[in-house]
DNA sequence: CCGTATCCCATGCGATACTG
DNA sequence: CAGTATCGCATGGGATACGG
C-alpha cells in the first residue's frame, strides 16, 4: 500500500500547482531549458540540493512525463534528461510567473529581500506552425 | 524573533511560487475573480478549509500586496476582500495554468483522477488601454 | 459575523552513509 | 557517474475551542 502522489484532484489547476509546487521542481526544470541534461550537469548547477532530492524530484517529473530520462550504455554511465512536448509547454508559464515575480517583488521591496532578481532563463516559447 | 515568512529570496520566481503555493491561496483568490467577497462568502464557497487557514491565508495575501480588506463599521460586522492591481495581474497567469494542467491531466489520464477538469473561473484578462 | 489560540500530526526536506 | 537507504527534524495544515 504505497502511498499515492496524486490522490485525486478537485481540477485542472489543482493538478497542475502538484506538478511545480516543491522546492527544487522549477529550478530542475530551469536547467534543462537549453535543451537536454546529464545528473551530474543539474547537480552542480543547483545550489544547495541533495542527490537525494535531486533524483527524486526527478523521477517523480518522469512518472508525470515532464521529462525523459535516457540511459546511456557507457562506462561510464551517462543518462540525460529533457524535456517532454508537455515539459516544454511549462516554460511560457514560467516566462510569465517570473516576470509578475519580479513585479512582486518591487511592490514589496520595503519588506522582502532579493538576492537576485532572475537567476532563471525561462524564455517565451519561439512561434511555431500550427 | 518572531519567524520570517519571506526570508530572503534568490530570485524572482521563487519569491512568486512563495505567494502562491500552499493548499488554499489559488482557491481563495480564485473566489475575488468576479468582484469583492465577504469573508462568509468565501468560507461557504471553499469545500474542507477551516476557518483558521482561511484568515491566515487571508493575512498573508494582504501582507503581499495580492488583496485589500477593507472593514465595514456596521453591525453586523461586514469584511470585504478584492485584488489589488497586482493580485488581478496574477489572473492570465492561473489561466495559462489551468489549461496546461488540463493538458497535463490529458496526458496523464492513465495514471491520474480528477473530479472535475475545471473548477476554476480565470479568463484572459480584457484588454486595455496602456 | 469575523475571526484567534492551542494542540497535534503528516509530510517535505536535510544530513549522512552506502551501492552498482 | 548516477544513484538509494535511513534517520530525524521543521513546517504546513487539521481539529477543536474560545473571543470581540
């Protein structure tokens, strides 16, 4: 009786706060926005993050097929991970909740410090053909 | 010494996850869509929360600069709770969200219920003159 | 009507050590 | 290199009771 990530949700939104809420999720995510990432890669570049979290966090975005995780057959091991279509669909969002962040922030700059306003590269989605 | 809420932040997108994390906010501000509610109104209309995490959250939003209260000297007693400019900014955002989180429960349907696919009201917000 | 105070528990996360 | 296992604490949030 393993206890379930994703009991049942009352809506979409719900659903989709699950997927980014955490500690580490977004700035995982953020890491692999120039395109695909070994462990090793993402570990170094996130401050302060355990392998423990880091691999969990992880596997909990494969099971929600944010991202893929690819096993190379080298020694030494190598394995990637990038983005899914879906994952990719976040970064708009992302894009957006910085820039109200950063809005945020400067409304409240009497009572809250910032180390540094973007650390983050989250980019509008470049146009596409539909 | 007493505890800071927002201890200091790295950057932006952390500081706006902050104001919108935890399990009642995007419910609550989901329910000042439409115009000014009552305190009584929103506790009626929120299924589970008690009346402790509603003022508290309540609290935290007015601190953030999300909402206004605004207290009538009537008897009765009357409270009101609206956005601020910077709380309606939020709103594009959460619609964004909740349609990727539709998405996201499309996608992942094998796997993940949900009760109702959307329980929320955000829209785009109207256009308007800058 | 509109809240606060207290108590308590589940979960998230950190620290540390170990493995294929 | 790329992980897992175990332990333990801090925090978020539920239940309940009380106050202006």
């Amino acid at each position: 009786m393993t206890k379930q990530r994703h009991p049942e949700y009352t809506c979409s939104m719900e659903a989709a706060l699950s997927v980014i809420s955490g500690k580490w999720k977004v700035k995982i995510l953020n890491q692999l926005m120039d395109g695909p990432r070994r462990y090793s890669e993402i570990r170094r570049s996130i401050d302060g993050m355990t392998e423990k979290m880091l691999s969990q966090q992880l596997r909990e975005l494969e099971e929600d097929k944010i991202l893929t995780r690819k096993v190379y057959p080298e020694v030494p091991p190598r394995v990637e991970y990038a983005f899914t279509e879906l994952g990719k669909e976040l970064a708009s969002i992302f894009y957006a909740l910085e820039k109200w962040g950063a809005h945020f922030l400067t409304v409240n700059s009497d009572t809250i410090k910032v180390a540094d306003a973007s650390c983050y590269t989250f980019r509008e989605p470049v146009a596409e053909a539909v």
